[in-house]
C-alpha cells in the first residue's frame, strides 16, 4: 500500500500541513484528478487519512 510514491506523497503533504484541501493538493503535487481521487480514495479506505467536507471544500487529514 504505502510503497506506491504518489501515496507517499500525498501522505507527506497532509502530515505536514492537515486540513490541505483537494485543490491544493493537486496543485502541490502536479497530480491529475483521477489520480489524485484514486489514490486519496484508497488511502482514506485504509484508515491512513480522513477527509471532512467543510463548505465547498474537502480537506484531507492525517489518523488521529
């Protein structure tokens, strides 16, 4: 699950700054939506980030 770079990047950017919202992240990491979607999706399935949808926003952060 976490040998996959690109979840360890999004992994990385919420760690260090919780609460980044779905655009930003894409900003930050150059990822497509899809992409991002995809592997936001699995990682939130796994228990390793959440998400709450805060006004027209979806900010993402790290368990606990």
């Amino acid at each position: 699950m976490l040998d996959n770079e690109k979840r360890g990047m999004i992994r990385g950017a919420i760690a260090s700054d919780p609460g980044i919202h779905y655009s930003e992240l894409l900003r930050r990491l150059d990822m497509s939506n899809g992409n991002a979607a995809h592997h936001l999706q699995t990682l939130e399935r796994e228990g390793l980030i959440w998400s709450r949808n805060d006004g027209r926003l979806k900010r993402f952060y790290p368990p606990g």
